[in-house]
C-alpha cells in the first residue's frame, strides 16, 4: 500500500467544503497521500480547477452559490476538465440525489460521517485510474522514439487549426522537414545510430517551438512537420530556417554528403497568405511541393 501511495505523491486533490470542520477532516484523511487544496466554494475552486487540473475532487453536495452538482456539470461541459474524477462527500444520501450525482458526472461519492479508511482507499483508487488513463493518452499521441507528437496526433490538430483558421481568417503555416541522405547516413552508420540522429532533431526543434500552440510531429519515417497557427509564412520561413541551421551546428558527421555534416530540407505553406491554399488538402500538398523544391534545388535549405 505505501508503495502505491508514493506512486501517487505527485497528484493534486481538490476538496470543495464550506463547513470547517467537515474540510479538515477530510483534508486530514487523505494529508499522507498527496498535495490538498481545499476552498470553501465552487466558484473559486472552478477557477483553480481550470488552471491546475488537479487529479481528484471530492465535492461537498450542499453548498453557498453554486451548488456541487452545477459544479460538477460544469467541469463536464469542457473535455480537459471532464477527465478530473469528482467524488461527491454527502449526508445521508437519498437515492435521487444519488441518481443526480452519476447524471453530473460524478465517478463516486462518499457519505458522512466520513469512515478515515474509506475515504483514504476510495481516492488512492480513483488517482490511480487517473494516472493510468494519463499515460495511455500520452502513450497515444506521441512517438516512442523521438518524444515529438505522432502522426495520429498531427491529422487531428491540422483539422483543428485549418478550421480556427478558416474561422477566424487568420494565418496557419506548416513546416514539412526531411532529413538528407538519411539513407546513405544509415548505411555507413548503422539504423541505431539513425535513429539517434532523429532525436537530435526532434530535441534540437522543441528548443525553437515556444509558443504552447506550435508543435513537432513525426510525420513518417526520417520527416517531420511543424504547425504553427496564427503565423505568417515569412515568421515561419524563419523559424524553419534558424531550426535547419541549429541542426546542422550539432555537427553530425555524414561521410556520403556534400555539406559533411547531417543536414535537413524544409518546405513551408501558409493558410491565407497563398491564394492556390482553400483546402487542407492544399496546404500539405503546398508544403510537401516546397520541400520537393529544397531537395530538388540541392537540399540543407528551406523553400517556401
Ligand atoms: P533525401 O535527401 O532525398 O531525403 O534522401 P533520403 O535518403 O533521406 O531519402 P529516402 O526516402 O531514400 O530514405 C529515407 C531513409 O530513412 C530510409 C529509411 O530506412 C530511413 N528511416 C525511416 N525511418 C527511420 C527510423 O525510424 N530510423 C532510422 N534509423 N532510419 C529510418
Ligand atoms: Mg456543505
Ligand atoms: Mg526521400
Ligand atoms: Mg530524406
Ligand atoms: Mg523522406
């Protein structure tokens, strides 16, 4: 069990109670497995909630201004805080409010007086459960070898931001990379050695992606593609630019190319700045033509 408990030391709860009491008592059950931060209303624990995503919240089902039940709905409405698990903390339950409870959202719920034990288990469970459902998510949309995001990942964000964009009639660049002479590189240094070569890379480009929005996907094999909404095609030419230059500063030895050095090509397409781009389907083809080009024009360059 206390193996366990480490495990989860990490986590955050939420506990939403306003009588005094009833807060310490709960904070004092569960003090040994994780961080507890407890308010006395909804409305103040909505606002923390939306911006710590805790990992647990016990809510008290009578409460001033907006009730548990609201509270739990609202958490529902949004899909980043639908994954917290709310657990109700109630005073003799009857089987409406029960009924309630699950239709809010609630994964559980908990009467009064509060058993130590119950409570301690019941939540060591449902962090647990949270954690796991975390990993598998994180495990879904990133790539194993290189940590960028994964193509999965990329096909639903393009969709997503070419929308925005559409939406709101502002710019959507993508950046398509590929690495030069990889093969040839393989050949001469082995698949294991390629394949440090790609986290190199991968690691090199989330030193230029700052902004939360953009982000590094591994396209397929030795390519990889940036998005970067709300981002004109010469900033993204930049940034393209200064992530192709960095590479090739690692000064990677690739005997069986010209530059010496392992080198990559990038093409660049804008939303809205390129009148032939209406579809996303323009886009990546506009983005795939420009790295053609960099290759074609003899490659370590960008072309947009
Ligand atoms: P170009 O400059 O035209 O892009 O030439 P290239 O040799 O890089 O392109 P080509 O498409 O001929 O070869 C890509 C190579 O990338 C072949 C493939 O074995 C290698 N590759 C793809 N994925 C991986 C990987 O995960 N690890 C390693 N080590 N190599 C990979
Ligand atoms: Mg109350
Ligand atoms: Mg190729
Ligand atoms: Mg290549
Ligand atoms: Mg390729």
């Amino acid at each position: 069990m206390f193996e366990e408990v480490a495990e989860l030391s990490d986590c955050t709860i939420v506990v939403v109670e306003d009588s005094p009491l009833t807060q310490k008592v709960l904070c004092a059950c569960l003090e040994d497995i994780c961080k507890i931060v407890a308010f006395e209303s909804a409305e103040k624990a909505l606002d923390y909630i939306r911006l710590a995503l805790p990992d647990l919240i016990l809510m008290d089902w009578m409460l001033d201004g907006i009730t548990g039940i609201d509270a739990c709905k609202e958490l529902q409405k949004d899909p980043i805080t639908a994954q917290i698990p709310v657990m109700f903390v109630t005073s003799n339950i009857k089987e409406n409010q029960q009924e309630m409870c699950w239709d809010a959202g609630a994964v559980d719920f908990i009467s009064k007086p509060i058993v130590a034990r119950t409570l301690f288990n019941r939540a060591i469970t449902h962090l647990k459960y949270k954690k796991q459902a975390d990993q598998l998510r994180e495990y879904s949309y990133v790539d194993g070898l290189t940590g960028a995001f994964n193509r999965r990942l990329f096909d639903s964000d393009l969709e997503k931001h070419f929308r925005g964009a559409k939406r709101a009639s502002s710019h959507l660049s993508l950046v398509m990379i590929d690495v030069d002479y990889f093969k040839r590189y393989n050949d001469e240094y082995g698949h294991l050695q390629g394949d440090d070569v790609l986290k190199t890379f991968a690691l090199v480009t989330q030193r230029h992606i700052r902004r939360p929005m953009d982000a590094l996907y591994r396209y397929g094999g030795e390519e990889f593609a940036i998005l970067l909404p709300n981002t004109p095609n010469g900033a993204a030419m930049e940034i393209a630019r200064r992530i192709t230059q960095c590479f090739l500063d690692e000064k990677i030895e690739h005997k069986h190319s010209p530059f010496e050095y392992v080198t990559v090509s990038a093409g660049v397409a804008t939303y809205e700045s390129n009148t032939k781009i209406h579809e996303l389907k323009d886009l990546i083809d506009t983005a795939d033509s420009a790295l053609y080009d960099a290759k074609t024009a003899g490659r370590n360059r960008v072309c947009g």
